[in-house]
C-alpha cells in the first residue's frame, strides 16, 4: 500500500514537473517572439526615421501648383507647359459636396476618418488583395499621399523603393498634420491630370462639358471623379465603354457609401456617357505650341520610355531644341521660300547634331492642322529611302568588310536575279559598265549597288545598318540594297556617324530630366564607335562627289564642306494601273546631306496616293530644304573639312584601270584602306593607332535595340539617281534567287541564308506599294 503512495506521488511529481517544463518553454518561445517582433518594429522605425529625415520640403505653393511637366532649353530658359495654357482652379467654397463625395468614395473612403495621412488598414488591405490575384490589383495610398506623389515625386515605377515609400509617408502626415482635410481634397482636386492638357477637375468640366463643376450632375461628376485613375483610357471621346465602365464604378462605391439613394444610382448608371458631352476638340493652342508640336510628341515619347510620366510627375525636362532652328525650318516649309508641287505634298525632316546626337529641329509636315501630337512625318519609317540606303547598307559595308577602294570596278551591266528571269534596271533603264565604286555612288546606279551588298551578305550588311539605328532584317532580299524603309530622324542618325568619323550618337530630344524631389538623370552619351575612321572619311569623300557633280546638284552650298545623298522612289505597276498620269515622276523623294556640325535627313511625297505625284519643281523640294536649312545652320559654325586618317592612303589613278594604275597625269584622286593599296602608294611607310580604328561591335545588339526603327523593311518600287526597285517584274523575281546565287555571294552567307532572302526579297517586292 505505501509502495502505491509512493509510485503516486512520484507521479504527480513527474507530472508537475513536466508541465513546469512546458510552461517554462512555452514561456521562452513568447519572449523570443517578443523580442523579434520588437527588434523588427524598432529597426523598422529606425529604417524609416533614415529615410524620412531626407525627405524634400513640401509648400503650400507647390501643394496648390498644376502637376504639369515644364520643358526647358539647354541653355536653362523655359520654354513651354505640357499643360493647358490656363488652369481653372477651384476653391474649396466652390467644390460641390457632389464631388467630394464621389471622389472620397471611389479614392479613399476612409479619407475623413484616418487622422495620420496613411491608413494601415487599407494598405493591409490591399496587401491581402494583391497578394490574392498575385498582381498589383488595388492601391494603399491614400488621396494625401496621392497628392504627395504628385507634388514631389516621381510615378515611375523605377522609383517605387521602399526609401521613396516612406518619405510619401512622412510627408503624408506633415501635409495631414498641416492642413484640414477640406484643404487636401481641394489640392488634390485641382492638381490631377485629366488628359488633353488640363489638369485639375474645374479645368476638366469645363474642357469636356462647358460648365463649372457646380453644373454637372451626377452622372457627370462621376466621370470627372473616376478619370484621374487612367485619364487617356478614360477618355470619352475614344473609349466610351472604358469610360462608362469607370463611371459606374466611381457610382456604385458613392452609393455603398451611402452619398447618393438607389433611385440616384439606376438613374445615373443609365445615362448615356455622351449626354452634355462636347464635341472633340483642340485648346487654343499658341504660336509657338504648333510650330513645336511634332517635336514635343517625341520628347514627350522619350520621356515616357525613360519610365516617367510627363503629365504626372511634376518634371523639369530639359530638350535639345534649338527653338530658332525649329522655327526657320517651319516657316522654309509654309511659306513658300521652298517650292513644291502643290498645297498636299508633304515633307517629314530632322536635324541632328552629330556630335552628341541632339535632335536640333523636327518638322512633322507642312500646313500641319491645330491639333496637339498630331501626325509626325519625320519619324514615319513606312516609306522606303530609295538610295539614300546605299551608303548605310552597301558601301559603308563593302569599305568595313571587305576594304574595297574608291576605285574599285563594278560592272554597270544587264543583270538578271540570280536563278530569276527577273532583270535590274536602273534608273535611267541604260547600263554604263565598268565603273568605280565612287562613280556608281555619285551617279546613284542600282545594279553596282546590287552587286555589292551580294558581296558583303545581308546578313552583315544589316548588323552594320543595325549599329547606325537603322532597321534591315537580317533576311532581307537582295532588292533592299537600293532602298529600305526607315525615317527621316534614323537616316539622319546613321549618317551622323559618317560626319563624326564613325562615332554614332543616338538620336535624343531629351538630355536631362529632374524630380521635384532633386533626382537628376542626364541622357547625354559619349557615343559608340560603330565604324572605322577609314570608312567614314572614304563614304564622306564619294558622297562630297554627290553633291558636287552627281545626283545631288541641287543641294550644293559654294564653298561649304559637306556630303550627302539622294534617294528617289517610283510607283509600283500596282501604282500605275490606278493612276498612269503618274509614270515618270517619283512617288517619294529624299536627301540627306551633312557638314561636320549638322546633318539633316529629308523625306518628301502624299500621304495619299490619291493626294498628286511629285512633278516639276517638286521633284528637287527636298535638296532645296536641305540647302536653304543648312545655309542657315552653318551661317554662324566654322566650316571645318573632315581630316584625312593615317589609315587611309590616296593616289591619282589612271581612270578605269583594274587593278587600279597610279597615273602620271590626270586621272582620278581615288582612296584606299592603307594595307590594301595597289604597290607604290605607300601602304606601310606610316603608322596608325590601330585601337582608334577598332570597330566596337559589341554594342550593336544595345545600339540597335534601341533604334527608334520598328517597322519591319519592305523595298520599295523605285526607279532614280538612285531608285529602288524597276517593275512589278522585278517584283517577282526574287522568289528564285537562291538557287543560282552568285559566288560572291555564296561566300558571304550559305545557301539557306541565300534562299531566306530571295524569297524575302519576292514578299517586300509584292508588298512595295502597300505603303499608301
């Protein structure tokens, strides 16, 4: 019996000891809880605390101020607003209940309840929410930091850190603790951007409805509450679905909170989104808004691509136009100093500087209407070059490559695609024979050019292009040799490179951008060697030739150094069958020509085939922009010449001669890669820096990522000094190409590269007036 006592009692023992054991563990595990949890809570507050104490200074003044982006010239002067000339600001007093309500109920409902600035609740909320559809599907920010966002900071995704999180934060609440919550709503209200210009609710009531907001009703002032969430998907002049679909929601949160009756809401939700809506149209736009127009657009594209929002973000923007530059080259267009056919032929230019790729003026077209970004015909790349490519694409190549002289022979003859019946005429259906590669560049003949790029391959020919900004897929046809499709601002890039002796520049409208918070990007670039001096200099010298006594007469300057190059399509047979008034006469015509300073690009032609042809006078429009242009452009610069690199050599060689013969006398002044000139022309007796000559090739894929071409190249139907395509017999042709290619060719690419691009070469040839 005391054996059972004791076995109990040691029992309860163990039992009371296990469970002190327990209780004492369990104990342990909460304390250490406890103390990460407050570790993390004071190192959070610490973090934030770090971050906070660099938040900028926020003012009333900037609280009340617009949200539109100021652009402003290189040399600091301000030039114009993003925004509309003037902003209807509305005062608290005037701020209808009606708005308030349905802005705090789609916004922030908790609005008037969270006394800090930032509601933990709803950013919990939202966490819960994302977390579920695995996206970013609802927002915590609240309207103060909304409004805190778009009087300092950046939209851009790129600056949505866990630094800039908290400094709104901060803010949120200095700005909650500094101003009731009448006067936030009233900042919030007048600062939102709601499309077209106009910034502020006020502004927007009376852009789209002609009534302040104290006339609108319901349904009305549910569309203007919900537009700031997307203002262009919102628009209810494009996407009225979207923006019903928007409406309804903005109704449906006012009447689950209570601020409008269920009779209100089935009466709003079924009014038609176009009721009091006014008819489309444009500000009063001023003067200088629409001779700047088209370059605005691309700034404000660039803009945009860099990861900010112009119209949000409250940007300093600084662009590289020089505003009396971009007004000479407005008026050269509309007031008639420069000829053209008629009132409907257009013309699309840009002006580069080479030297840093600064996009100097842009013009997007002639008689351009009152319409705000509208139509940009100088970066259109739906049209083909004609042979203003063949320097990109051809004998810039050929020199790279395969360091062919300027006095290498190519044959001007008949040519037949090869396995093709399919003959290449050129422009003047004649063939001249034998001739030197200058020749066949000043004088713009087609089959040398042909020839050529057979030589080089496509496939490398087109990296080259690549490099330069300028699109040509790698399997094109052989028929892109004499025209691609590109803009007026890529050619003008690639050609840069030629004037800066290989070093290529993207072009940039933009080069520095600055957030009212201090944050500071700067675009501009050393640039990129994309070629060698030895074929930069050697493509300026022939097309110096051009202008001088080839096709590009018409754009000579006396005295002036520069070098340039025409480009002339023809219509289709396609083209012709409509309209046979048409033969004879281009359907598109460019120049591009360049000094050491400038380089302008210029495309003329209809938008409409239906619009007329380029006849007469016309057919020079686009050297007599280029000259009267840089006539203007060069009236203050040094006319400084390009300077002949060691490794390149020179020598009078007897005309025609193959292999090439130096001549006593006469003869032409021809250039060659040193190292590869005929004996006596002294190849090695100087040296050169073989590192300056060294092509950066790795930076062709990055380069050509970021080209601005993204249409696909399709060759056109051209016949010029230079035209790209015959027929559409040549049209044809290209389908059988592979099968009989040359040798030439044969060692540039295999066969199944050969076949790719002959029948690439049919499908751009069929295709070739399917640009209008």
């Amino acid at each position: 019996m005391a054996d059972n006592n004791n076995m109990k009692r040691e029992s309860r023992r163990d039992y009371h000891g296990r469970r002190s054991s327990g209780n004492h563990l369990w104990m342990k595990i909460i304390k250490w809880i406890f103390l990460i949890v407050l570790l993390v809570v004071v190192s959070g507050i610490g973090l934030f605390a770090f971050y906070a104490k660099d938040a900028p200074n926020i003012s009333q003044d900037q609280l009340q101020s617009g949200g539109t982006s100021g652009l402003y010239t290189n040399d600091g002067k301000f030039l114009l607003s993003l925004g509309s000339e003037k902003r209807i600001y509305v005062k608290n007093k005037d701020i209808p209940q009606q708005l308030k309500d349905a802005v705090v109920s789609v916004e922030d409902k908790r609005f008037y309840k969270d006394h800090l600035g930032v509601d933990p609740i709803r950013i919990a909320g939202s966490m819960l929410t994302n977390a579920k559809s695995n996206s970013i599907a609802a927002g915590g920010s609240t309207i103060t930091q909304q409004l805190v966002k778009l009087t300092v900071f950046s939209t851009a995704a790129s600056q949505r850190t866990l630094k800039r999180k908290a400094q709104e934060a901060w803010l949120a609440m200095k700005v909650q603790h500094e101003f009731s919550k009448d006067q936030i709503l009233e900042f919030y209200i007048n600062k939102v951007f709601m499309n077209y210009g106009n910034y502020g609710m006020g502004t927007a009531a009376n852009y789209y409805y002609n009534k302040t907001l104290k006339q609108l009703d319901l349904a009305q002032t549910a569309l203007i509450a919900g537009m700031p969430n997307a203002p262009v998907a919102y628009d209810p002049y494009l996407y009225p679905q979207k923006t019903r679909y928007r409406r309804n929601i903005v109704l449906k949160t006012m009447l689950e909170n209570d601020k409008i009756t269920k009779s209100q809401y089935n009466q709003a939700i079924n009014e038609p989104i176009t009721k009091g809506l006014r008819p489309r149209h444009s500000n009063n736009e001023s003067k200088i808004r629409k001779i700047d127009d088209p370059y605005i657009k691309e700034a404000i594209s660039e803009v945009k691509s860099k990861g900010f929002d112009p119209y949000n973000d409250n940007l300093k923007i600084t662009i590289n136009i020089d505003q009396k530059a971009q007004k000479k080259l407005y008026k050269l267009a509309n007031n008639g100093s420069v000829p053209f056919t008629n009132d409907k032929m257009q013309v699309g230019a840009t002006v580069v500087d080479p030297n840093n790729g600064h996009v100097v003026a842009i013009l997007g077209g002639r008689h351009l209407p009152s319409v705000q970004l509208g139509l940009d015909r100088a970066v259109q790349t739906g049209r083909s070059t004609g042979s203003s490519i063949k320097p990109v694409l051809d004998y810039g190549p050929a020199i790279q490559y395969l360091n062919w002289s300027t006095a290498k022979m190519i044959d001007d003859s008949k040519y037949v695609y090869p396995g093709t019946n399919i003959q290449l005429y050129d422009w003047d259906n004649k063939y001249d024979g034998m001739m030197t590669m200058r020749k066949a560049l000043e004088q713009s003949r087609n089959v040398p050019a042909v020839k050529t790029l057979a030589e080089v391959g496509v496939k490398r020919a087109s990296a080259f292009a690549r490099r330069m900004g300028v699109n040509v897929p790698a399997n094109s046809g052989l028929s892109v040799a004499i025209g691609a499709n590109a803009s007026s601002l890529q050619m003008a890039g690639a050609y840069s490179a030629f004037a800066t002796m290989g070093i290529y520049h993207k072009p940039q409208f933009v080069s520095k951008i600055e957030t009212p918070d201090g944050l500071t990007r700067n675009y501009d670039s050393n640039g990129v060697r994309v070629m060698k001096k030895s074929t930069a200099y050697m493509i300026t010298d022939m097309l110096k030739g051009v202008i001088k006594r080839g096709s590009g007469t018409s754009a000579k300057i006396a005295n002036l150094h520069q070098a340039g190059k025409t480009g002339t399509v023809k219509y289709s047979d396609e083209d012709l069958a409509k309209y046979p008034e048409y033969n004879s006469t281009p359907k598109d015509s460019w120049f591009v020509g360049y000094t050491r300073s400038y380089v302008m690009g210029v495309w003329t032609g209809y938008d409409n085939l239906k619009d007329g042809t380029i006849s007469g006078v016309g057919q020079q429009s686009a050297q007599l922009l280029y000259k009267s242009m840089m006539t203007y452009l060069m009236r203050n610069k040094q006319n400084l010449d390009w300077k002949q690199p060691k490794s390149v050599v020179g020598a009078r060689i007897v005309n025609n001669s193959n292999p090439p013969e130096v001549a006593t006398s006469g003869g032409t002044w021809q250039l060659f890669v040193r190292g590869h000139a005929p004996a006596g022309i002294g190849n090695s007796a100087t040296s050169y820096d073989e590192d300056d000559e060294e092509t950066d090739t790795n930076s062709s894929d990055s380069t050509g990522a970021n080209s601005p071409a993204t249409a696909e190249s399709r060759s056109s139907s051209t016949s010029e000094n230079g035209s790209t395509n015959q027929s559409s017999r040549s049209q044809r042709a290209s389908s059988q190409q592979s099968r009989t290619q040359s040798s030439a060719s044969s060692q540039a690419q295999s066969s199944a590269t050969s076949r790719s691009e002959n029948n690439n070469d049919r499908r751009e040839q069929e295709n070739s007036s399917s640009n209008d």
